[in-house]
C-alpha cells in the first residue's frame, strides 16, 4: 500500500524556518519524482519544487532562494527546508510521488507564518 506522511509543519514568525519531511513507503523511492505542492487559503494549488529521480531538481520562483528539496533514498524521506519564511508562505503542503503509471500525494501539514 502506497503511503506518503508529511510532517514538519507549524505556526512559526516571518523570517523563520521550518523543515518538512515526507517519509514514504509502499513504492520504488527512488526511482520516483518526487515533489512539493501547496495550498493557500482561497487559492488553488501552487507547485512548490520537484526533484527527479536523478537529483536533479527545480523551484517555483516564489521560492528560489529560499527552500531546499533534497531526497535520502536510504530512509525513503522527501525533504523540503524552508529559510527566510514569508506570510503568503502559509498553506498546506503536500508532498507526491510519481514514477510511470504510478502517482500518489500525501495528507498535507500545514506551515502558518504570523507574528
């Protein structure tokens, strides 16, 4: 069974930083894309960064710069760092997984950036 569990997420003020994780299970980690996706508040979704199978990885420009995606294939956890956090920051985030026929998304937590 295919599972992705995000965690990471909470309330923390403009500036500050948070590290997402999303361990994985059920699938071939790492021959998957892996990625980040956001939901704000009265908005849709927002795609955050991907890293493909070979590491190679790319962002939104809202964050370049700013976030991190990494991926350890041994412990099967997709990664999201995020540095110098901004209010239009606060959304769910989810992460997902896609590898041939095969694609998945997790449950979301959520990031709120307030002073």
């Amino acid at each position: 069974q295919v599972q992705l569990v995000e965690s990471g997420g909470g309330l923390v003020q403009p500036g500050g930083s948070l590290r997402l994780s999303c361990a994985a299970s059920g699938f071939t980690f790492s021959s998957a894309y892996l990625y980040w996706v956001r939901e704000a508040p009265g908005k849709g979704l927002e795609w955050v960064s991907t890293i493909n199978r070979g590491g190679r990885i790319y962002y939104a420009d809202s964050v370049k710069g700013r976030f991190t995606i990494s991926r350890d294939n041994a412990k099967n956890t997709l990664y999201l760092q995020m540095n110098s956090l901004k209010p239009e920051d606060t959304a769910l985030y989810y992460c997902a997984a896609a590898a041939g026929d095969f694609g998945s998304w997790g449950q979301g937590t959520q990031v709120t950036v307030s002073s």
